[in-house]
C-alpha cells in the first residue's frame, strides 16, 4: 500500500532502481572500469558480456565497431528503463524510456587528450555527417532546390536559400550547442547533446573521457518520449539517475591480482 500510495504521488512507475546495487566492472586496456547502473525493468534475452576492451587496437575496433549516423563505436553494455503510468489504460500506454550504453570510439582525426579539440570533434562531426553527402540536411536542400526550380518563372537564389534553411531547421539537424566540461571523481569529461524532431525532450545526452590519443570512453543516455505530456512527471527521475550513474563511474589501474590472471 505504501509503495502504490509513492507511486500515485510521484505519477509513475519504473525507471532505474537504486536499492539494489549493480556494480559493472570491465578491463579498457589497463585501466579498470567500474560503473554502478541497474539492471533493465525491460524483459530482454541476456546476451554475454565481454569483460576486455582494448580500446586501442585499431584491429579490434574495426572488428566489433557497428555505426549510426557520424557514431562509431564498440558497445560495453546496455541497458533500458521504461517508464510507465501506475494504472495501465491500454497497450500503448508507456511513458517513455531511458536507457544508458557505455561505449568505446575511436578517431585518429584529434589528439583525444586535448579536451578543447574533443570538444569541438564530437559536435563537427555531427555537422559534418548531416551536411555531407548522404546527410539528412542535404536530401532536405535537394528536395527543396528540385520543386522550387522544376517550374518557371526563376526562383532567386535568396528566396531558395531561406526556403531551404527553413525546411532544414523544420525537419532536418540543427546544428548543437557547444559541448561543455563536466567533472566527476576528480575527472574531466566532455559533454553534449543531440536532440531529436529539433525538440527538446526527446534527446540523448553524451559524456566523453579520453582513454589514450586516439579512443575515448563514450558514456550515451538516451530519453525516448512516448507520451510528451507525461515527459515531466518522470524527467526529473531519469535526470537523477544519470547523475547518480555518471558519480558511480571510477577508472583506477587493474588490480595486481586481476593482472596475474590476465598475464
């Protein structure tokens, strides 16, 4: 009854839970990753886990490396939380979700080191991907340019150029806020956004820390909205948890016992 009575009161259930601690602990090269994040309120096949990632082998990267849109990365681990309306009132009825993937990249592009050039990497790429060839940005522009010139009379290049950028800014990638430096457990990370439909609800966050020169730890949260006029009985939950999450995460060296098991 109490629990149902917490539930009513904040407006939803689900979400990370805290209560049962989860630690997740993984080799990047030598250096030893631990993170405390709860397991998925999601029902989904466990698959294994790999314990190792040698971050800086380009061999191994390109081997495991899977892509979306300017993203390359290796996956460590995922997992999803959904959020959800203390009584159900029908199969569609779901909140939205969070879920958090830490992940390995790597570019030979930067000094990954230097925390002013990462900075600036992670939010170019973006506009360099959408805006490139095969970017979403450019099928809008094309799109736009082919009616407005398929018929007379001539369309002035000023008016094509607003039309285009109005189309793009509707429904296309707008161009990110500069990423900014956030600090836990005494470590620099950088970190920006992108958001989806050029809202501000559903988006995915990004924490960054550089591993060696050319990798880098990429730490995703990800806030699918399902049901927008719900999104703030729960966003500040989710907000929370990635907090706390993001304060969990330690990387110190291997220790001496876990390398004799490894040599």
């Amino acid at each position: 009854m109490i629990k149902l009575i917490k539930n009513l009161h904040r407006g939803f259930i689900g979400g990370p839970d805290f209560s049962i601690p989860t630690q997740r602990v993984v080799l990047l090269g030598d250096k030893q990753l631990s993170i405390n994040i709860p397991e998925s309120n999601v029902a989904a096949v466990e698959k294994p886990r790999d314990k190792h990632f040698p971050h800086d082998s380009i061999t191994w990267f390109k081997e495991h490396a899977r892509s979306y849109d300017q993203h390359e990365f290796v996956i460590i681990l995922t997992e999803n939380w959904m959020y959800l309306p203390v009584v159900p009132f029908g199969t569609s009825s779901e909140y939205g979700m969070l879920s958090c993937q830490p992940r390995i990249k790597q570019t030979s592009k930067i000094d990954v080191t230097d925390l002013e050039a990462l900075s600036h990497f992670v939010t170019q790429e973006y506009e360099n991907f959408h805006n490139g060839p095969n970017g979403i940005n450019t099928e809008i522009r094309k799109g736009v340019k082919e009616r407005l010139t398929k018929y007379p009379p001539p369309t002035s290049e000023e008016r094509l150029k607003k039309e285009m950028d109005g189309w793009v800014e509707a429904r296309g990638k707008t161009p990110l806020l500069p990423a900014k430096k956030q600090e836990f457990n005494e470590r620099i990370w950088v970190f920006y956004q992108e958001f989806k439909n050029n809202t501000k609800i559903s988006h995915t966050n990004f924490y960054c820390l550089p591993l060696s020169a050319t990798s880098f730890l990429d730490i995703e949260f990800n806030y699918r909205v399902d049901r927008y006029d719900k999104y703030e009985k729960w966003s500040k939950h989710a907000e929370e948890s990635e907090r706390r999450i993001m304060e969990s995460v330690t990387l110190t060296d291997i220790p001496e016992e876990q390398v004799n098991l490894l040599n």
